[in-house]
C-alpha cells in the first residue's frame, strides 16, 4: 500500500487497540486483506463525536487513498528494481575481479616455473 492509514476517533481506547492489531494482521495480507479490513474499521459503529461511514463510503476512502498513492508504489517499485540491477552488476563485477585475480596469479605461477626451468 505505501501509505497512511487514518482510523476514526474514538473514545474507546479498547477499540483503537483492536483496530490497531486488526490493520497490522491485515496489512501482511496484502491490499485485498488491508482494504476490507480498513473499510470494516471506518464502518464500525463507536463511542464519541466521530459518524461511522458507509460501507460504501468507506470503500470509496479506500480506492482514493490506493490511486492516491500509485506513483509513490510505482517508484518504490522502480527503486527496487534499481537496486537490484546494481547488485546483480556488483556481483558481477566481484566474479570478473575474481576471475582477474586467479588468472593473474596463475601467470605469475607459470613465470615463474619457466624461470625455474631456465635456470
């Protein structure tokens, strides 16, 4: 999701709490988990000045917030992607500093037998 979820007010410490696990569990869910999840938190009915919304409501907050936020998923996204490609091209560059090394001293091997040879 990369974004903040904004919970109702309420009076009930009890019920910030359980929305609090309730979003968390959901949030390992997935967006699919964490939307419906969300949606039944803005619902809900609670003590205190705040008016639950509609189902519909609700889901029409959740949909915002997801396209909202799409850009900022779509550069995390490419951002990963990114670093990535760097680490396979690190990676790459260690196995030819390696191979360098190997075929360095393998020279200097040889060099030296046939320096042995001579003498």
């Amino acid at each position: 999701f990369a974004g903040t979820i904004g919970t109702p007010t309420t009076a009930s410490l009890g019920q910030v709490l359980d929305w609090q696990q309730r979003l968390g569990a959901a949030r390992h869910g997935g967006w699919t988990a964490l939307r419906s999840t969300w949606i039944e938190v803005l619902s809900e009915k609670r003590p205190g000045a705040s008016k639950p919304l509609t189902v519909l409501q609700a889901a029409n907050r959740a949909n915002i917030a997801w396209h909202r936020l799409s850009g900022r998923r779509d550069h995390m996204a490419l951002r990963a992607q990114a670093k990535e490609e760097f680490r396979a091209l690190a990676h790459q560059e260690r196995q030819r500093q390696r191979m360098k090394r190997c075929s360095e001293g393998i020279l200097r091997k040889r060099a030296r037998a046939e320096a042995h040879l001579k003498s």
